[in-house]
C-alpha cells in the first residue's frame, strides 16, 4: 500500500514539474508561441490569455478523458476538436459578457485556442491514455506553465513599452519608452531571451 502511494505521488509531481518546467509548452516544446507574441504586450491580456488556455485545456482534457473509451481511433482528432470548440467559445462568451475590454483586446486570438498546439496536445498525448485525475493535474500545470511564461513576457514589454504593469507607473519620470515591445518583434525577442537563458543554463529542453 506505501508503496503504491509513494508511485502515486512520483506520477503526480513528475506531472506537475513536466508542465511548470521540463516540458514547458513554450521554453520546452515551443507551443503557443502565436499568442505569446501577440497578446503578451500587456499583463492584463496574459493573464486572460493564460486563464483561456487553462481553462480550456482543463475542460477539454478531463472531458476526452471520461469518453476516451467511446472515442473511435479514426475521428479523435474531430473530437478533440468539436470537444474544444465547445470550451473556447464558452470562455469568449464568458469574456464578452463581463470582460468586454479585454474580450477586444484579445481580438481573433481567443478564437485560435481552438487551434492551439498546447490544447490539442494535451487530449492526443496525455488525456487520451490516462485517468480524469492525471489529465486533470497535466491539463493545470501546462496551463500554467504557458501562463507564467506569458506573464513573464507580459511583464517585461509592459514595462519597456510604456513603463507600466497592469496600467500602473513603474519607473517614474524620465522614462523613455521602447515602441517596438508594443509590438509583435519586442515579443519576439524577449521570448528569444528567455528560450536562450532557460535552455542555457537549466536543463528545460534537453533530451
């Protein structure tokens, strides 16, 4: 019975730290990069962004995972995709209703989780195979280990874009702000950066 436990918790925390670190979905796989380009010039639509995801991932992985049995081979890929569709236009709903700004500032993009490889990925290599409770843990830490990144990301163009974090001054007076972090290259070269720290000096990425 110990021993049964102790294999239990390895899976569950080999699962979490794969989602926060090993595996990360963007430092490690290199998934869900469109968005955390585009929506990662302000900490407030990373932190939607990444709830989206999360959400959506969540949903569609514990769901695949109870019907997992009844899903013949040869439509799964459907299925996965009707199964998401479900949720993300659940989530834009959701947004538009209470969070009309952000909903706006998103744009197209909450659209494309349904295509996002991190969510798709999920169903096909994870949720597909094992238990509603694992599939439910992998589903909440890739989602967060996309939101963090995001986050971070989010964090540093705010500040050099207009000097600010979540519409709040951070560096006073004087500050001359970076243009180019507003757009989709300042994204991409602060993702760069940290691809590069990350897989420098950590084992995030290595086989």
């Amino acid at each position: 019975m110990k021993k049964l436990i102790r294999l239990t918790y390895t899976k569950w925390f080999t699962i979490i730290k794969n989602g926060l670190v090993n595996s990360n979905p963007v430092l490690s796989a290199t998934l869900g990069i469109c968005s955390a380009l585009a929506v990662s010039n302000r900490v407030d639509n990373a932190i939607a962004m990444g709830l989206g995801v999360m959400f959506v991932t969540l949903a569609s992985s514990v769901t695949i995972s109870l019907i997992r049995n009844l899903i013949p081979s040869r439509v799964r890929m459907v299925t996965y995709m009707v199964v998401i569709s479900t949720f993300v236009i659940a989530f834009q709903q959701f947004l538009e209703a209470f969070y009309p700004s952000i909903n706006e500032a998103l744009g197209p993009y909450v659209g494309l989780i349904i295509t996002n490889c991190i969510v798709m990925g999920r169903a096909e290599a994870f949720a597909i195979k094992n238990s509603v409770a694992y599939s439910a843990l992998d589903a909440i830490s890739n989602g967060l280990g996309y939101t963090y990144i995001l986050v971070i990301i989010a964090i540093i163009r705010e500040v050099l874009a207009s000097g600010t974090i979540l519409g709040f001054n951070v560096v006073g007076q004087g500050w001359t702000n970076w243009i180019v972090m507003s757009m989709a290259p300042g994204g991409f070269f602060v993702l760069a950066i940290l691809l590069w720290i990350m897989k420098s000096f950590t084992n995030v990425g290595r086989t």
